[in-house]
C-alpha cells in the first residue's frame, strides 16, 4: 500500500464524516482534531518501504504518470501541517466559526499532501492553487461578507502557480541545454515573481491585511499558518534541487531585497494601525520577511531562523485567533455601531474578556518576535547574524518589532479603559463571573499563554527538530 | 479544415473577449464567455489531441452553467443596481475607460506576440496572438474590478490564455485534468463570492 495514499485519503473520509456529524460540535471538533492529530503522529513515525501492521507501506505512488513520494525532507513538514491543523480545530469548538471550517480544513490538508508529494515537484503549485480554491471558502461566509480579501488571496495563488508552472517547463528546457544563459536567467526570474506572489511579498501583499481584517479569525490563521508551510518548502526544495539557483548570489540578493522590503514595509504599516486584524496582516509581512531574510543568508544557522519562525507562528495565530473571535463576538453584542475590529468599538472589553485581550496582545507580540514570548529564540538567532552581514535588514526587524510593540500598548489602552457612558464594573466579581462561565475557554487561553512564555524561554524543546529539518535543506550538494 | 477556422476563431475570440472587458451586464458576459471558450477550442485543436479539446469543451459548458445558476439565483447583479426594474442592457459608467484600456492592451498584445523574442514556443503567431491577447485583457479585467462575476472572467481569460501555451508544451493528461479540475474550481469560488456579494443584507445575520 503506498503511504502517500493514506495522507491524501484519511482527511478526505474524515471530511465527509466531519460534514455528516456537523450538528452534534464535539463529536465533529473530535473526529477533525484527532483524525489530524493521527497523521501528524503518522508522519514522524511511519516505517516507509517496509511492513507495518500487516501492511506493506510504498513511500511512492505513480498516478497518471506523475509520482507522489513521502520522502524524509516531508516528514516534519507535514507532520507540522497536520498537528497545527489540530490544534485549529480543536480551537474551533470553543467560537463560532466559519461553517465550513473543520470539513473544508480536512480536505485542504489531503490537498498540501499531495503538494509535498508530487513529483517533478513544480506540480505541487496545481494542488496549492486547489487547496487556494477551498480555503476561498473558509475567508468569506454570510456573517464575514466582506469578499475583496478573500478573492484577492484567490487570484494572487492563481497568478503564482502560472509563474511557477512555466518555471517548470523552463527547467526541462535547462536541462537539455545546460549552457544556454538565457534560459536561466528566465527560470530565475519567472522563480522568483511566482514565489514572491504565493509568499505575499510586495506589492502582492495587499490580500494580507484585508483578509487578517474581515476574515474570520481561526480561518486566517488556518491560511496564514497550515497554507503558508508548504509554499515555503517549495522554495527551499527549488534552492536545494538547483545548484545553478542556490549558488547565484542574485539570489541571495533578491531574498534579502524582498526580505528587507517586507520587514520595512511591515514595520512602517503597523505603526499606525488602530486595528488588531488588520495590524496582523502587517505583522505577518514582517514574518514573512524575516523568513526570507533567514532563507537569504544562505547558512544552516539562517534556515533554522526561518523554520523556527515559521513553525512558531503557528501557536501564536491560534491564540491570536481564538480571542480575536472572542472579542469580535463581545464588540459585535454590545451593540456598538462601529467598526467592530477598531480598538474604539473595543474601549473596556479588556475588562469583560480579560483573558481574551491578554492573548490578542501577548500572540501579535510573538509574532513580532518580542522577549520572552515563543517569537524570539527565531528572531534573536536571525537578528545576530544579519548584524553581521545586512546589518540594515536586522535594523529594519528591530524597527517592526518596536512598531508593533507600540500598537500593543495603544491597543491595551483601549481595552482597559471603559467608555465614559458604561456603568463602573467592579473588577473582582467581573472576574469570577467570567472565570465562572467561561472555565473551557479559560483553560485554553491559559495554556496557549503558557506555551508561548514556555517556547520563548525553553526554545531548546523544538530547535533540535527544526534543524533536523534545516539540515535536509542546505546538504552538501554532489 | 481546422487551419481554415483560425481566422475566424481568431477574431470571435478578440470580439468575446472585449465584450467582456467592455460591458458588465452578466447576460451578454455569459454568452460571450461561453463564445470564448468555443473559439479557444478551435484554436486548442491546432496542438493538442481532440480528446483535450473535447474535455476543455465541457469544462467551459460547466462553467457558463454554474455562472448562469448563480446569475440567476443573484438575478444577474440587477439586485444592487440603481435601475433594478429595468431588464434592457446598460452602458457602464467607466465605459470610454474600458475602451481605451482595451484598445491599449490590444495593441500591447498583438506587438509582443510580433516580437520574435518575445514569441511563446510551440505556437503559431495566431496562437501566440491569441494567447497574449486573452492574458493581457484578463489582467486588465482583474485590475478594473473587485466585483467577483466581473474579476473571474479576468481569471477565466487568463487561464484560457495561459493554457493555449501552455497545452503546447506540457501535453500530459494529469496535467490535463489538474488544469480542468483547477477551472471548475475558479468557477465554484466565483459563484459562491458572488452569492455573498448581492446577498440581501438582511439575510447575512
């Protein structure tokens, strides 16, 4: 039986019953959570090209003439895919989220499967853009009716796979004529306009902050974590396949251009947002370029920087996620006639959703990368040895950082401070009313919080399996 | 018999697509789309098998009978319009625009595909015409509107057009059918956002 298969089949079935269960919310949230969970223990553990269980497990299988093989390079990056997901889906049963969230989530996993697996492995942007096409239908729904982000998202992906498709058929052309400048120069180019439009790099960033602003929460999370996981190891595959791309130095060039670009333009963004959703969007093109300034350094070290970024933004979109719901919900029932992201329609929610508040601020402030929150082990490692070759990009990080503790504090402000016409709460019985009928959401809260002040103080816990997977990344090549 | 229709299907293909980016009225959008996707058969047919063809063929009768169910259950955008009880075709306001751009674009089109550089390979230059054509107007249409019937037609053009070169070189039928299944799902998003675009305001609570 070919393993592959399993990844790509279990999410789809688990879909259909997750669709049939969907009125009774634990046993839908539990069949989505564990099934997801499975197969991210799955991906780490599963003998390949040997019997497991009585069943004789193929790492490849040839469909149509393509081949999708689980190769050891995508064992990390889809057990991440699918443990993230998990963790999504469970968060799912404490809000309300979008209707199609938990069966639709299912069946974008088989889809980013399929898009680690396939080989020649430039096909993969045909499953990302499929996987695009559902994940359209987690942005927008009848309570987020708000569709420019969600079809801006859509046509960028499209746009992407074009570029990356022609990439292909401009690689087949290198090989069978290895001398010829032109044809290089092309796939470079080609390379890099397709992977700047699917990674959000400017100017095909403006889906960002619409999405991050009108989507609904968990779903933003969902595409900005479990969909993004995948087009980044594309491109480092690209990197590592290709001697003449890796060892171009303009490549190195053009990563730490766009990766200083994004960072400054995040930064400059932020700063004036009074908005928690759409300062993510600006907070996550600061992610995204420290990833591509890590990817720029073209070390082991910077590639480390890069995953540990990428797999720590995974808690904390969740925790951004699930108290942006909370809160959105609590402005949207105090009946304030505002827009219900701005931080004036959430003056003194701070005070009915203290818990709520507290993981808004604390998740954007790890993504930012600020001390002691799960953020900053990446961003210190990246910080140092940008100091030493692009101290500019290390600069401008600092200065996105410093942004987006500013719009923190300016958000903070707004939810402790009460609106003059609001009766005066009295803050201990608030609290134990809170604590009282909330106790599932508290608990979540309280160890998302943990985790992230737990991985910024303890990161040795997941470094060693990220630079496991860094190391796949920057072999010696033959 | 097939190189005898390329002039023709060459200029239904000009004429569809600047219907298309000219006017916005969803009725005569869906007749043109559907002589679109006719035209770019006949053109596909010069470099692939008919079997291809055949399957592209039914992908884009899918296609026009998705947006026509959901122009219908949308009553064509006319729900949003300031002359709702008007059924007569209108002019946009943007139309001298819309126009010009097009003109531009055109001429844009037709001297790329003249430059011997600059020609896409396994293309004849009605083909390559026809390729750069559909994928500068429907960028043109993606950049003037963020109505979603309107900008997925933008994508369909662009798709079609990129397909026309890209059948050429990458005849694989996985290919084949990941680009067709990759259509059906441009026409499912385009549907649905356009459902929630003219949804009455009282129903989205």
């Amino acid at each position: 039986m070919p393993a592959p298969l399993i990844f790509l089949v279990v999410p789809a079935i688990a879909a259909l019953g997750v669709y049939l269960t969907s009125r009774r919310r634990w046993l839908a949230t539990g069949l989505a959570a564990g099934s997801a969970a499975l197969l991210g223990l799955l991906a780490v553990t599963i003998p390949l090209d040997e019997t497991w269980l009585g069943l004789s497990l193929d790492s490849a299988w040839t469909i149509l003439g393509r081949t999708l093989t689980l190769e050891p390079v995508d064992r990390l990056g889809l057990a991440f895919i699918f443990v993230q997901a998990a963790l999504l889906f469970l968060a799912a049963r404490l809000v309300e989220p979008n209707r199609f969230f938990l069966p639709l989530g299912l069946l974008i996993l088989s889809l980013l499967s399929a898009a680690l697996f396939v080989q020649p492995f430039v096909f993969a942007a045909l499953f990302l853009e499929l996987a695009s096409a559902l994940a359209v239908f987690l942005l927008a729904d009848e309570r987020h009716r708000v569709t420019r982000g969600a079809l801006r998202f859509f046509v960028f992906m499209t746009l992407g796979m074009i570029f990356i498709l022609v990439t292909g058929w401009l690689l087949e052309a290198i090989k069978s004529s290895p001398e010829d400048a032109t044809l290089t120069r092309r796939a470079t180019l080609t390379l890099a306009i397709g992977f700047a439009i699917v990674l959000g790099v400017a100017p095909f960033h403006s889906w960002l902050p619409v999405v991050a602003e009108h989507a609904p929460a968990l779903s933003t999370a969902f595409v900005l974590t479990v969909m993004r996981v995948p087009a980044v190891l594309l491109v480092m595959q690209f990197l590592n396949t290709y001697p003449w791309l890796s060892q171009n130095p303009a490549i190195e060039r053009v990563l730490t251009l766009a990766g200083g670009g994004m960072a400054l333009l995040g930064a400059v963004f932020v700063v004036s947002q009074r908005n928690f959703g759409r300062a993510l969007g600006y907070v996550m093109m600061l992610d995204i370029g420290a990833t591509l300034l890590g990817l720029g350094l073209g070390t082991v070290a910077g590639t480390e920087a890069a995953l540990t970024a990428l797999a720590l933004r995974g808690i904390a979109l969740t925790a951004w996620g699930l108290g942006m719901e909370q809160l959105r919900g609590a402005a949207r029932a105090s009946g304030r006639q505002i827009d219900p992201d701005h931080f004036d329609a959430w003056r003194g929610l701070g005070r009915r959703q203290p818990w709520a508040a507290a993981t808004v601020v604390l998740s954007l402030l790890s993504l930012a990368g600020f001390p002691l929150t799960a953020g900053f082990p990446g961003r210190w490692a990246l910080l140092n040895q940008l100091a030493q070759i692009h101290p500019t990009s290390a600069l401008f990080l600092l200065f996105g950082t410093a942004s987006v503790g500013l719009v923190c504090a300016r958000g903070l402000a707004a939810l402790i401070t009460p609106l003059a016409t609001e009766p005066e709460l009295e803050p201990a019985s608030t609290l134990r009313r809170w604590l009282s009928e909330n106790k599932l959401v508290m608990v979540a809260y309280s160890l998302l919080v943990l985790v992230i002040l737990l991985l910024g103080l303890f990161p040795q816990w997941l470094l060693p399996a990220v630079a496991r997977t860094a190391s796949f990344f920057i072999a010696p090549l033959p | 018999m097939l190189t005898s229709l390329t002039a023709p299907a060459l200029l239904g293909l000009f004429m569809a697509t600047a219907l298309l980016v000219a006017l916005t009225d969803w009725r005569l959008n869906l007749a043109a789309l559907a002589g679109l996707f006719a035209c770019a058969a006949i053109l596909l047919a010069q470099i692939t098998l008919w079997q291809v063809v055949a399957v592209r063929l039914l992908v884009g009768l899918l296609i026009v009978v998705i947006l026509a169910l959901t122009g219908r259950a949308t009553q064509f955008g006319l729900a949003l319009s300031p002359c709702f009880a008007t059924t007569r075709f209108t002019i946009p306001t943007g139309f001298p625009f819309r126009v010009m751009a097009l003109t531009l674009v055109s001429l844009a089109a037709w001297y790329t595909a003249n430059q011997p550089a600059l020609a896409l390979p396994g293309l004849s230059s009605d083909l390559n015409l026809a390729s750069y054509l559909l994928m500068g107007l429907g960028l043109l249409n993606l950049g003037l509107s963020e109505e979603p019937l309107n900008a997925g037609v933008g994508l369909f053009m662009l798709l079609g057009g990129f397909q026309l070169f890209y059948f050429a070189i990458e005849p694989s039928l996985a290919i084949v059918g990941l680009l067709a299944a990759v259509e059906l799902g441009v026409a499912l998003v385009v549907s649905y956002l356009a459902t929630l675009w003219y949804m009455p305001a009282e129903e989205s609570a």
